[in-house]
C-alpha cells in the first residue's frame, strides 16, 4: 500500500529570512540585516539540501518554493545553484512549479529575468493593498504605482504570477475593498491570495492592539461582509476560491500550498522552516532553528534542525483534518479514518450537517460557504476540543 503522504505529494521549502524592513503585522521569521554573505547562504542551503536528498532518495519532487522573509532579495547566482542542484539531487515532475516571493520594491526586470533563466516559473507578490495610504498603515516600502509596475514586469517575464491582498484593514469600507478587489482582477491574473489582516501576538500590530491603540478594525459582522464579498467577486470574474483564502483560475492553482494542504511530504530548509516527513513509515514534523546567525553556523555540523518530533496516527489525522477542510475540495473520510484507526464520530457531523456548515459528499465531508465563515469552529468541533 502508498504511504498516506503520496496522496498529497512532495515539496520543497527554502526560507530566506531576510527584508528590506519588518512589516507592523508580520509574525513570520524575517530579519533586517545591513550585510548579507550571499556566498555563504548559497553554500549553507546546498549543504542543506543534499543531506535532504540523502534521505528522499528517488522521490518525484513536484514543487519547489522560496519563501520568506523576501526571496527577491536573493542573489539570482544562488537562486539558479539552488535549483540546479535540487534537479540534480531529485527526479522532477514534468510540469515541476518553482515559485519565488517577491515584494514590489525589489523587483527589477533584469532581476527576474535573471531568475527565470535560473528555473523560476512561478511568483508569487506580496502587493497586500492597492492604496497608498494602506501601504504606509502596514509598513509597506513601496507605492500603489511601483507595484502596478512591478506586477508588469512579473508578468512579461513569468507565465505564472500570484499576489497577496489583505482586507478587512483599518478603516477600510465595503465599498472601497469592492472598488480595489475589482481593480485587482482586471489585471489578467491567474492566482490570488486574499487573506483577512489579523493582529497576531509578537508583532508591532499586537502590541498596539494591546494598548488599544490599533483603531479601525472592522467588526465581525463587516469582515463577514467583506469575506461574501470577495467570494462573489471572484466567481464572477473566473476565479473562484479552491482554498479558504486563495483563489485561482483552472489549472493556475498553487501546486506547493496543495501539498500543504492535501497532507503530502515537504522538506524545511533555512531558518525557522518547517518541514512533515515519512521516513521507514513513520512521519516527522522538522523544525530548523530561526535565529539566521545560529543556522548558518549550525548548518556546518548538520545540526540547523530541532530534534524531530514523530507524530502518532491520531496526530497525523488531526493535522489532516485541519489542513484539508480549508480545500472546497473537502476532506477524504476513509483516509482520515487509516490515519486516525477511527472515523470520525458521526453525531459531530450530523450536527454540523443539520446546521448547514457541512456537506458530505460521497466519500467526502466539504465546509459550505456559510461553514468557511467559521472554520475554526468546525475544526474544533470535528476535533473534539
């Protein structure tokens, strides 16, 4: 029999730790440095990455993704030596999708055509508002004209162009999300990541929210109004959500974020990375330290990862659970039920049935649409908790 994750594929995730400057609402691990050693973080990620190879031997790589941080501050020298030796290392899918995150104040078009002979096929934008007064509010370095015009140069370059918008921001109207949301999808895209703005702990966003001194936000009932919104936007102009948050024409969905999501294999490399892993039929959550200076110096001894974790069926079924309902494909019950040993109880899907939140389908459970307004309830419910 398969191993479970070939039901979701494999991947491979490279994290650049590195920005121009630290957004007010950004949680994930990204630093700003006055120097950086091109050179040694080539030679620490191919390090990296064949004693990754060493274990996946004669695995089918079907996706490639550098995140960050800002991946378009790399060298396109050592984005090029990256996917060169990852092609060298692994067999590839056919339609192998390499997809690289670029911020529109650094992009140039020497640059990405430079990364596009490199093996980039794919960008994905982090634009996250289409005014400038947005921009300033959420510490973006670039203007509404730069990132019009960075989108023009990633989209003469690459057939295959994504970015990133946020709703729900501080005195944002339905009105004006309606104005730039159609703005957005008149710009002949294929892919949109539309992500309601939250106010995580840890961030410059969480500390003023803390002292009551983020104003503005939106309330529930104009979130929600803003989230039908989008949906109906959407699927008007092709491009309907396959994601809770992401939206896509046929065929231009995200190929690594499916691999996430559908619960396939996926190596971590660079600081702060995660990773899920099958090895001799047991799989490992991996987890690279996130401090930059401590990985880099790690990655001489092979120890840039935390001791890994192994997961139990149960803990294996619960992330599957919680990754794959956020798919409108929904969430397969019988491979649910063979990582779990148990199906999930019926009397929590008839209730959640009954409500209108779910639908099964076949052999499938799918959230509805009034259900994805409250996802993390129905998680938490199916869960148990």
């Amino acid at each position: 029999m398969a191993e479970d994750w070939t039901n979701g594929g494999f991947g491979l995730y490279i994290h650049w730790p590195f920005c121009e400057a630290k957004c007010p609402y950004c949680d994930f691990n990204s630093h700003v440095s006055r120097s950086i050693d091109q050179t040694a973080w080539r030679d620490a990620y191919l390090s990296e990455i064949r004693r990754a190879a060493l274990e996946t031997p004669g695995r089918v790589l079907t996706s490639v993704f550098f995140g960050g941080g800002t991946p378009s501050l790399m060298d396109p020298d050592t984005v090029a030596a990256v996917i060169e030796e990852i092609r060298r290392l692994w067999p590839t899918a056919n339609d192998l999708e390499i997809t690289l995150e670029a911020n529109p104040g650094s992009v140039e078009a020497t640059r990405f055509a430079a990364y596009r002979q490199g093996g980039v096929n794919r960008i994905s934008m982090g634009i996250q508002a289409l005014n400038d007064d947005d921009l300033r509010r959420l510490g973006r370095i670039h203007t509404t004209q730069e990132a019009l015009k960075a989108f023009d140069i990633a989209r003469n370059t690459f057939e295959r162009v994504s970015f990133d918008l946020m709703y729900a921001r501080q005195d944002q109207s339905l009105a004006s999300w309606k104005s730039e949301l159609d703005q957005a999808l008149s710009l002949a895209i294929d892919h949109l990541s539309l992500y309601q703005l939250t106010v995580e702990q840890g961030t410059a966003f969480g500390d003023r929210y803390a002292a009551g001194k983020l104003r503005g936000l939106p309330d529930e009932d104009l979130g929600a109004d803003m989230y039908i919104l989008t949906q109906e936007l959407c699927e008007r102009h092709g491009m309907p959500a396959y994601e809770v948050s992401n939206h896509a024409r046929d065929g231009a969905q995200s190929r690594h974020n499916l691999i996430y999501w559908r619960y396939g294999d996926y190596i971590g490399i660079g600081p702060g990375a995660h990773g899920r892993l099958t090895l001799c039929g047991a799989r490992w959550a991996t987890e690279c330290y996130s401090n930059p200076t401590r990985w880099l110096a790690a990655v001489q001894s092979n120890e840039a990862e935390k001791p890994r974790t192994a997961l139990s069926s149960g803990d294996q079924a619960n992330e599957f659970l919680m990754m794959g309902l956020r798919l409108k494909d929904g969430l397969d019950l019988a491979r649910y039920a063979n990582l779990n040993g148990s199906p999930l109880p019926r009397e929590r899907l008839d209730a959640l049935t009954d409500l209108g939140i779910i639908e099964t389908q076949k052999s499938k459970i799918k959230v509805t649409d009034q259900g994805f307004m409250v996802l993390n309830a129905v998680i938490r419910e199916l869960l148990g908790a």
